[in-house]
C-alpha cells in the first residue's frame, strides 16, 4: 500500500490519539477533583462486591468476553462474504487486540486499530463489499435493541415476545441469516451477562432491568469519553436501575460492580488477544524469516525513525 492511500487512515487515528488525550487529561483532572465525593459510592461497591456470588461474577465475566468474541468472528464472516480469508482465532484475536485499546484510550482509537488489523485479511479494493454487509447487520442490530427496550417494558413471561416477532425477518434473508445471527450474538450474550451479574447482586427481577440497561450502555458508549467509558456506562446503568424503583444509593454501587465485571473481561480478553497476536506474528516471523506484512509494518510505523505517517 502507497503512502497516500495510507495517509488518510494516519490522519484519523492521530486526530483521534489527539483526542484521547485531551479526554484523558479531563478525566484525570475529575477524578483528582472529585475523589473525596466518590470515596462512598467506592465504598458501597467494594461492600456490594464482597456481598455477591463469586461464580455468578465469574460466569457474568465470561458472558460479557462473549461480546467481542462474537464481534470478531461477525467480521471474519463479513471478511469471506467479501473475498478475504481468516480464521476464527486470527479474526476474533484481531478484534479483541482493538478492544483493548478501547479499554484504555477514549474517543475510539481502538476501532482504528481493529479495523487496521482486519482489513488487512481482504483483498485490494474489496473493503466496500463490507459496507453491504454491516449495514444490514447494524440495521438488525438497531431493531434488536429496540426490540429489547420494548421487551424491558413487558412482564417477564411476555418478554420475549418482542424477540420472536423478528424470526420472519431472518426467514426472509435466510441467505445472511447467519451473518444477521453472528451480529445479534453480541447483544444477546451483553444481555446474558447483565442478567447473571444482577442476580449475583441480589437485584430483584433481573431479566426485565438486563433487557432496558444493555440498549442504554449501547447509546453510552456511542461516545466514549473517558477510558472504558468510564462514569458514563455506571451512569447509565444507575439511571435505569434507579428509573425502575431502586434507591440510588443501591443504584450506584451496583452500577460500579456491574461496569467493573464489564471492564475486566475486557482488558482479559484483550490482553490474550495481544498474545495471540504477538505469538502468531513470532511464528510466522520465525517461519519465513521476515516480518508479517502486517505486524511488520504496523511494528515498522510505531518505531520514531520510520518515515511512515
């Protein structure tokens, strides 16, 4: 790839880079300032986590490393729709390695990265046939979530109702119904982790508060401001806990436990994506005795004397 086609990717994901440290040095600054006021809800949190079940914990944990899992190989099947080749372990590797970035950068800088590393397993010119594919995958996505909102407002044995109601949309486009499968495996399983958590919380009714918080931490996270969303997504879940008649001084404890269940089977997940990465990457260096076209250049560019922008 020449250097101008890849002069604009470098512009965006310093911009970007830019961006996420200004957030980071206001989110240093909030918490400095702040610290005293959030020491009680700390607190609570700890004394909320000490009080849980640890394998509901532990099970919520791998629920939410289900997430990007299932991200990862929706862009693997997107990538062989559209001509390229990569294995399940390789696409799902690649995703998390973004996902950890997201963990500690704001502004999206992971997503630069992740679709850095996986557009790299398409062919030349091909990237356009994902776009086919992600729109229609986002437009069931979009429908599920509100399908999910709709279902958080219904008694627990009609909750499922609205959910049913979309399995003629899959019949239709049975030819991508796994494709449309694959993206609605992540809410799902968001969903799942929720559920698992607040019970392990003790939190009544579990199913009904799982189904209204996940669309809300979706529309958190369109923005994220701070590392791994941090305060926006407890927000988020405080509100709808406390919108469905939890006293906030339960609320925000519990939205603390919950994002930090998130956050940690992130950076686990992320971190043994990095390894797979670092350890394929050493393989294939080993074997061939020259860099991955990837990796390489990637390693080439991150390195102060490269010319590369």
């Amino acid at each position: 790839m020449s250097r101008s086609d890849t002069q604009p990717a470098g512009l965006r994901l310093s911009r970007r880079v830019l961006l996420s440290l200004l957030c980071l040095l206001v989110t240093a600054t909030g918490l400095a300032l702040g610290w005293s006021s959030l020491q009680p809800s700390l607190a609570g949190a700890a004394d909320a986590a000490r009080d849980s079940n640890p394998a509901l914990l532990l099970l919520a944990g791998l629920l939410f490393a289900a997430v990007p899992a299932s991200c990862g190989l929706l862009w693997r099947e997107a990538i062989i729709r559209a001509g390229g080749g990569l294995s399940r372990w390789d696409a799902c590797a690649r995703y998390g390695a973004g996902s950890l970035v997201n963990t500690f950068a704001p502004a999206h800088v992971g997503d630069v990265v992740r679709a850095a590393l996986l557009l790299r397993a398409l062919p030349c010119g091909e990237p356009r046939r994902l776009v086919r594919c992600f729109g229609l995958v986002q437009g069931a996505r979009i429908a599920a979530l509100a399908a999910l909102l709709l279902a958080s407002t219904l008694p627990v044995e009609l909750a499922l109702l609205p959910l049913l109601l979309a399995l003629p949309a899959i019949f239709v486009a049975r030819d991508r119904a796994w494709l449309i499968g694959l993206g609605l495996m992540g809410p799902a399983a968001k969903v799942a982790a929720v559920t698992v958590a607040l019970t392990s919380l003790g939190v009544p009714e579990p199913l009904p508060l799982a189904l209204a918080i996940v669309p809300a931490l979706e529309l958190a996270a369109l923005l994220p401001l701070t590392p791994a969303n941090l305060g926006a997504a407890s927000a988020a879940i405080s509100v709808v806990l406390h919108a469905r008649g939890m006293p906030l001084a339960d609320a925000v404890p519990a939205s603390i436990v919950l994002h930090g269940v998130e956050t940690a089977a992130g950076i686990s997940y992320g971190s043994a994506a990095a390894v797979i990465l670092l350890v394929s990457r050493r393989n294939l260096v080993a074997r061939l005795g020259t860099p991955h076209p990837l990796t390489g250049r990637l390693w080439h560019s991150a390195r102060p004397a490269s010319s590369a922008p």
